[in-house]
C-alpha cells in the first residue's frame, strides 16, 4: 500500500522530529551568533528572529498552547498581539517588551530575508542579536 504523507526531496515519508520549540531556538539562536562572528549580517538577523520565535512557541507549548487555528504554530502577522495575550508567567510589563520586540525583530528579518536593496547596519544585527536574548531569556529558553 502507497503512503499518502508528504514526503520531503523525495526520500521517503516525512518523520516527526524529536527536536522541540526550545531546541529549535537554542539552535537558531546559535547559527545567529556564529554567523554574526563570520560577519554575515542578514541571514545572522533571520536566524535571530527564528530562534525568538520558537523560544516564545516553546513557552507557548509549555502552557498548553499548542493549535493556532487549523496550524501548529502561530502567524507572523498575529504573533505580537498574541504574545500580549497569552504568555503568562511573565509580567504584562514583559509581554509588551516580549511583543515589542518581536515586532522590531520581523521588520528586520523581513529587510533581511526579501529587501536585498536595503542596508543592515551592524547595530541592526547587535539589535537582533540582544533582542534575541532578552527573549530567550524571559521565556525560560537558556541562550
């Protein structure tokens, strides 16, 4: 009997992965760091905004929150106003900051990742980077 799951190059069924929302950002949050230490700006500033979206998902997670609609994870253009939401554990304070800084971080993703005519300035990647962090951080996900 032919499988009808999705497959993924062509080598077979796609498997479910062990690897978590925290592993996830834990790993992204590293490849940010290594390619800011290499100098390679955007894609250092995409993986940091990666790496804060899966630390705030893996929070997400761990409260239970774990359907956004008809997916898995949340929408980039819904994710601040959800983190506001729905993140405890943490103050509103911090959600505001959390929600504030995840917006920054997909304006500069999206400068990174689809604007090859716009310049990222090394503070935009030093931004990214400690924004990253400070996320990480306030969501339990050790850096």
């Amino acid at each position: 009997m032919e499988s009808n799951r999705r497959t993924s190059r062509g080598r077979g069924p796609l498997q479910r992965s062990a690897l978590g929302w925290s592993d996830l950002s834990r790993s992204q949050g590293e490849a940010a760091k290594l390619l800011r230490d290499d100098g390679v700006r955007r894609p250092s500033v995409s993986r940091a905004y990666y790496a804060t979206y899966a630390a705030v998902v893996a929070r997400l997670h761990a409260q239970g929150v774990d359907t956004f609609g008809d997916r898995s994870n949340p929408s980039h253009a819904e994710f601040p106003s959800l983190i506001r939401r729905t993140v405890s554990g943490v103050s509103a304070d911090h959600r505001r900051n959390v929600s504030k800084l995840v917006r920054r971080l997909r304006v500069l993703r999206e400068i990174a990742d689809y604007r090859p005519g716009m310049t990222l300035a090394d503070a935009d990647r030093t931004e990214a980077l400690r924004s990253m962090i400070v996320v990480q951080s306030l969501m339990g996900v050790p850096a």
